[in-house]
C-alpha cells in the first residue's frame, strides 16, 4: 500500500533546477556548482557526464535522475587541447543530450556554451563558394529542442538572428577584461587596439571603460595560412609605449603576431593580450616566446571558455581567468526570470 504522505513530502521536496554537463564541459560544471553551493546556496540536482563514447564512436546520453518538469542548464564546453575527441565529436553529444533532457520532461534546457564553435564562419569568404556554417550549428541546436543558449562574446553577431526565436544571453567580456586591465586606466601613455575590423566594436566599448585611445589594425590574408598588417589606424605617439591588444578569438596567433610586429616598430615596448577564448593551436605558444622575446609581450590574459593545454597553463606568460563565477549568477538569475542585460551584457 503506497504512504500517501510519504509520497506527498517527497513530490513537495522535488528539486526543479538542474545543471547537467556532458564530459567536455564537466571541469567547468565542477566550478560552477561549487560557487553556486557555497555562495548561492540554492537547492539543486546536478547532472554530470551524462554522455558515453562508444569504441566506435558512437555516443549515449544516459540521465541518472528524473528532470521532470525541471529548469536544465546543460554545460558544454566543445573544446579541449587535452582530449581525444574533437570540436564535432562533443556537438553532436551536447545535441544529443539536448534531446534527451527535453524527451524526459525537462521544463526548459538552456545550453550554457562558453566557447560557439563555428561562430567565425558567418558568412561565406568573398569569391568562395562556401556555407554558412554557424547557421548549420543553430539550425541543428534549434532542433534538439533548446529554449535558450547563454554564451560569452558571441563571435557573430548574426547568431541573434540564425537561432530565430530561441533567445541568446551573450555575456560581454568588456568588465572581465575592464577589470584586469583597471590599473591602466586613463594613463595617457597606453592604447588600446583591435587586431581586425571585426573586434572594432569591442575595442571601442573597451577603450572607453578604460579611458584610452584606439587604434585599429587593418589586415590582409595573401593566403589562408598568412596575415599581413596593411595599416595601424588610429595616433600613436611618442609618448605611446604600451598596448592592450583584445580579441574574442585567438587560434595560432598569427593576427596577433603581424599586430605585434607592427606596434613594435612604432615604438611600443610593453603589450599585454586578453582573449575571451584562447585557443592556442598549432605552434601558439612558439609564436608567444617568439613575441616575448621580439615584440614586449609581457602577457596574455585569457578566459577558461575552453580547456587549455597543459604547457599553457604552466606558462609563466598565460594567465588564465575563471568565469565560473559569472556563469553561475547567470544561472542564478535565469532561473529566477531576472534580467541580466544590465550586469553582464554590453551594447
């Protein structure tokens, strides 16, 4: 015979937020939870490695809890230096446990996805015949069944619109970068710089929080592997001898290198880097040596969007900021129906 009131106080104490993580993403769930349970201190089920990597290749999403009408917040971080599986291999499994959450009565599930792969690829390359392959990635997030995605500096600022009616939370990296760089404030002697045109928006809001002028790298790409610097816009004087250089993306550094080379020639001596998502490929941290030694870089301040290389985290010229704690007030607010345009996003 079932306890009536047994059953009674156990449906009264359901817990209807939940944060759930595939593998890719469980290093930044363990932060999250941890910050949201000692400051928070919010009742929560969390879900960790729900995902499984057959030996041939394929994946099952298994959940261990019932999500019944709860509020999901699904965690995936898609990049990762120290895995075997790939950009692709952790997408399809962030889908698929998407798809899982919402076939098992989840209320909401809203992807919390630091790093968007493929954001750059936005829009074809002049003269090319090539696809819009973000618009993929939000068609295929689209029909998982996601309700909301939250992400940190949005590459693309099509995405708003590739996810259609699914709404975006873009968190600006403009006060993490305002914060760590805050000692340079209104010092006359600093610039701060956008490597491309496309970082210009950034840079300006940035330059503003700061108080220091801008200036704007014009570059070119004689082929698909090589940057070339056609110009430095903006005034640099003589007084001029340090640069903060911010870029959402950094991959080998090859921008970041030819700017580099450039400001040298100009007279800076000291520049520091913040980059939203370091990703650090190929020969990266050749390339940072080389410009450590060649060009001033003092260092480079990078957010942990991604799993970083071990040798990157053991360099002396990487500094690694933790998000976790933005993420989980994000969660906090989300889960609540707050706004949280006014504290974390930037115009």
């Amino acid at each position: 015979m079932i306890n009536v009131q047994s059953f009674i106080n156990k449906e009264s104490s359901h817990i209807d937020l939940v944060i759930a993580s595939t593998h890719a993403g469980d290093y930044l769930a363990d932060k999250v939870v941890d910050f949201y349970k000692s400051k928070i201190k919010y009742p929560l089920l969390v879900l960790k490695g729900i995902d499984r990597f057959f030996s041939d290749g394929e994946i099952r999403v298994r959940l261990e809890n019932s999500v019944n009408g709860a509020r999901v917040f699904l965690i995936g971080c898609f990049f990762n230096m120290n895995k075997d599986y790939s950009i692709n291999d952790n997408l399809i499994s962030f889908l698929i446990a998407v798809r899982a959450l919402k076939e098992h009565g989840a209320r909401d599930v809203i992807g919390v996805i630091p790093y968007m792969p493929y954001a750059r690829q936005d829009k074809p390359t002049e003269f090319t015949r090539e696809p819009t392959t973000i618009k993929l990635i939000c068609d295929l997030l689209i029909e998982s069944g996601i309700d909301r995605i939250v992400t940190l500096e949005a590459h693309s600022p099509q995405l708003h619109g590739f996810l259609g009616k699914i709404p975006l939370t873009n968190i600006s990296s403009i006060p993490i970068f305002s914060e760590v760089f805050n000692r340079f404030s209104n010092s006359t002697n600093v610039i701060s710089v956008s490597p491309d045109i496309g970082s210009a928006k950034l840079i300006k809001h940035f330059s503003k929080e700061l108080g220091t002028s801008i200036v704007i790298a014009s570059k070119h790409r004689p082929n698909i592997e090589e940057v070339e610097i056609t110009e430095l816009v903006g005034h640099i004087t003589n007084e001029h001898d340090t640069a903060i250089i911010l870029d959402d993306i950094i991959s080998t550094g090859g921008t970041i290198e030819a700017v580099c080379r450039e400001l040298s020639k100009k007279g800076i001596s000291n520049i520091y880097i913040g980059s939203s998502h370091l990703l650090g490929v190929r020969d990266f941290m050749q390339k940072l040596e080389y410009m450590h030694k060649n060009y001033g870089v003092k260092k480079v301040y990078a957010t942990n969007s991604i799993v970083h290389s071990t040798e990157a985290l053991e360099s002396d010229l990487i500094e690694i900021i933790d998000i976790s704690e933005i993420i989980a007030l994000v969660i906090n607010r989300l889960y609540h129906n707050k706004s949280v345009s006014e504290v974390f996003l930037h115009d």
